[in-house]
C-alpha cells in the first residue's frame, strides 16, 4: 500500500482513505504478477480507531485523488485520464468515466471541492500539467457536478507554460485557491489564485462606443491595437 488520498468528515469521523495495492512494478502497466496495481480503498466510522475495507478500484493506477461532492465520492486516478464515482462512501464504485480532458497522466494529480457553487452547480478542481507529452503547461479545470453524477468541464485556467509536475491545491479562507507545484529545477512554487481568475471573469475592459454603437475591448487590447 502506499501514495495516499484521503477524505475526512470532521462532524461524523468518517475517514476514506484511497492508496495504490499489489504488486506491479511502477511505470509499467502490465505484469505476470499476480495482485497487479490498483486502488485500494481503506474507510474508518470512528475517527480512525477501526478500519474497514471498501471497493477497490479494479483498472491499473499508481497514486490517486479523491473528493466529496453533492454527496459521492469522485476518484480520479493516475492513469487513464478517468474517474470514478461511489454513492456510498466507497462500498462500491460505479464503472470507469472518461474526463475528457487532454493532460498527462504519467504525474500526480490533486482536486478539490470549491466550497460555493458555480453557475449554480457544485464544483470539482482538477490540477494536472497539461501537456501530454512532459510534466508541464499545468492547467487548473472546472467540472461542474450534473444531475446524473457526471462532470461537466466548463473552464479551464493556464497556470504556467514550463515545468510543472506533482501538486497540492486547497482553498483558502477567504476562497481564494492555493497551488503548490513542482516548477523548473524541482523548486516547489506557491501561488495563490482567484475564482475569477481562474473562471477568466477577472479582465480589465475599454468601453468605447456611442449611443447606437457599442463595442467591448480587452484592455491589454486596446491599449495594443
């Protein structure tokens, strides 16, 4: 077992804890091992005094991230660029979703639940660099949860355009979000984002126009053209 993710209640106690189990070797996909990699899902209903185990999560994977939104479990694994949703705090999980985003996934991911909702909708951000390729370009997406469970991804926000690799996102008090990130030369780099920046609703506008003619500029723009 090892490379946890983990959701705590800290109203009921309740713990879940996800990690990589078996016997692969890292790096590769397939094996003649018995027991090959997969998630292993770990869930405590006493604040960790006992444990009991879940569901695993069958398709290969090394490390993993799990959030709670409306009520269910979202995992998104490593490999594959899929999730997984459980309606049951991990007891069982439902059949592989693709995200349908493009971004690497030979590197560590990280996802959170914003605490408000978004065109009405709750919420998920998913950090990952998004170059297929290399561990960079890292992107931050928004996939707003719909009634049937899936995710929809409607915005996305370009962090950096270098190296980027493992991550470690969170929202602040005054909900702003944190990234801490892998940048060039293995330096760990923290910034710190805006709902509206990462939505693209924090641009500086030129209004010009007369009565019967209005037009709309960015200011970067109109201060260029």
């Amino acid at each position: 077992f090892g490379d946890p993710a983990m959701v705590v209640d800290r109203q009921t106690g309740e713990i879940l804890v996800m990690m990589v189990c078996g016997n692969t070797i890292y790096y590769y996909d397939t094996t003649n091992r018995q027991n090959p990699n997969r998630v292993a899902c770990m869930r405590s209903f006493d604040g960790g005094k006992t444990w009991t185990r879940g569901a695993d999560v069958a398709a290969w994977s090394s490390e993993s991230v799990v959030t709670e939104a409306d009520g269910k479990l979202y995992l998104f694994t490593r490999h594959g660029r899929a999730y997984y949703v459980s309606d049951n705090y991990g007891e069982s999980w439902g059949p592989q979703r693709s995200t349908g985003l493009s971004y690497n996934d030979n590197c560590q991911l990280t996802a959170i639940t914003y605490s408000e909702k978004i065109d009405g909708k709750t919420a998920i951000l998913f950090a990952a660099p998004s170059s297929t390729s290399s561990r960079s370009n890292g992107k931050i997406f928004v996939g707003l949860v719909q009634e049937d469970g899936s995710l929809e991804w409607e915005y996305e926000f370009a962090v950096n355009s270098g190296n980027y690799a493992y991550s470690c996102m969170d929202e602040l008090e005054n909900g702003d979000i944190a990234l801490l990130y892998e940048s060039a030369g293995s330096a760990i780099t923290y910034t710190t984002f805006t709902m509206k920046e990462i939505l693209g609703l924090e641009k500086n506008i030129v209004v010009v126009g007369m009565i019967d003619h209005l037009e709309i500029w960015d200011a970067e723009a109109w201060e260029n053209g």
